[in-house]
C-alpha cells in the first residue's frame, strides 16, 4: 500500500475520452490528463476548431490529443464513435468524460420544442448511450483494483434554481444526469466502472461566456470564494474522481462551485 501524492493520483498512461473537449470545461479536463500522461481523444462538432486544438494540446503538454468529429446528439453520430474507439483502443478504455453539453434559454410562454430537444438530447439522453456503446471498452480495463470510471459533467443549476437564466431544459437536463449517474453507479459498478458526477459552478466556458458577454465580475463578486473557477479547480477534481484516490467514491455528485451551493 503506497500513500504518497505520487501513487495516490497517478493517471499516467491511462486511455481517457472527454467528449465537448475542445473548449471549456472539456478543454480543462483534457488538459489535465495529457499534462499527467494520459492519452485523450476529444469529440466536437465543429471539425476546423477540434483538429486546431488537438493539434494545440499535444504540443503543449507533449501527448497524444486525438480528435473525432461527431454529433453526439445523433444515434448514428455515438454509433460512429463507438466503432472508432472500438477499432482505435481494442485493448477497452479507462475514462469516460461525459461533458458535452447545451443550454437554449427563453421566457415560460415562449419556451420552444426546439430548444427543449436540442438540450435534453445532448445533455441527458447522450450521455446514457455512450455509456452504453463504451461500456464493454471501459469493462476491458476496469478490475477490482483499479476500476474504470466515468464521470458525468452536471451543474449547480442541476441542484438549485438559476438566477440568471430561463433555461428550463438545462437545468432540468443536469437534474436529472445527477440522478442518472447514481443509477449508473448502481448499475456498473459490479462491472468493475465507478460512475460519478461533477456540478461545476461559475467557470470560463463559451455557454456561460455567451450569457454574460464574457464580463465575469459580478459573478466573481457574487461567489464566496470571489472568483470563478479555474482549469486547475475542474482538472484537479477530475483527476481525483478518475485516481486511486477516487477509486472508493461511487455514484456522488462533486459540486465545483466555490460553496454557492452550499452557502445560500
């Protein structure tokens, strides 16, 4: 039995996939892996943009960003990534980053289906069937030592009601992947893959950057910690759910938020 920091949070060499991972929270949690000697593959939509910044990540941190265009709001889109990884990692996956996301917001009486579609498909429904298609590649690597784990990216806005948005089928989405991760867990983890949630709260994301023109200082000003997070806040937890030191943490829900959920 080893305790240091070293053996405790070692990812190195380990096969990661974080969907939504060319910006944002995707980008900070990809980050985090290659920066500790994981090998990541990085889904989008937007292909120019996804291949510039794996291209981006492997030379920055000196490792192997793979990047895989898809849809993942699409059957045929998580059919397709399913055969690549398939194809490209026989040997099975060690982490499945679930990150990919949308929000639409508009007033109650104006609410439209498109909007709600687009956003429950992406941030709900996605997430159960890539598990699903990824499950016997993460079972390939996952043992009783060191199991393989997925991690499904929430939101605060998942646990109590935004202030700032109408986003009905947001928040109504990361509600319920919180509860679909506990279902998981209790699901997968006699095959040897612990399932978790992070509720991020405030952070540098293009969603929450779209909101708020990108001016972050009145919701720094409304945090208890004064700031929003950081990419070494949302990689660090990441890694922790993911290590050895994680490997005891089953079906929880992490909020990432600087204590707004806690505190109000």
């Amino acid at each position: 039995m080893s305790l240091s920091i070293k053996d405790l949070f070692n990812i190195e060499g380990k096969v990661a996939i974080v969907t939504g991972g060319s910006r944002g929270i995707g980008e900070m949690i990809a980050s985090g892996f290659l920066a500790n000697g994981a090998k990541v593959y990085i889904t989008a939509r937007k292909e120019e943009a996804l291949i510039t910044k794996a291209e981006e990540l492997s030379n920055e941190y000196n490792a192997e960003c793979i990047p895989f265009c898809v849809d993942l709001s699409k059957e045929e889109g998580i059919t397709s990534f399913s055969n690549f990884l398939t194809e490209k990692e026989p040997e099975g996956i060690d982490f499945l980053i679930n990150n990919a996301g949308a929000a639409w917001g508009a007033p109650f009486d104006e609410y439209p289906i498109e909007g709600w579609d687009k956003v429950v498909d992406l941030n709900l429904k996605s997430p159960f069937f890539i598990t699903q298609k990824l499950a016997k590649l993460l079972e390939k690597k996952g043992n009783s030592e060191d199991p393989s784990r997925i991690v499904n990216i929430a939101s605060i806005d998942g646990i109590g009601v935004s202030n700032m948005a109408d986003a009905y089928a947001y928040s109504a989405s990361k509600s319920g992947i919180i509860h679909l991760t506990k279902h998981l867990a209790k699901t997968l983890v006699e095959r040897n893959i612990i399932v978790n949630a992070i509720a991020p709260g405030p952070f540098d994301s293009h969603m929450l950057g779209k909101a708020v023109n990108f001016d972050y200082g009145f919701i720094a000003e409304m945090n208890p910690r004064k700031r929003i997070g950081t990419p070494q806040d949302m990689a660090g937890l990441c890694i922790y759910l993911c290590s050895r030191a994680g490997a005891f943490t089953v079906g929880e829900t992490v909020t990432c938020d600087g204590g707004m959920v806690t505190t109000r």
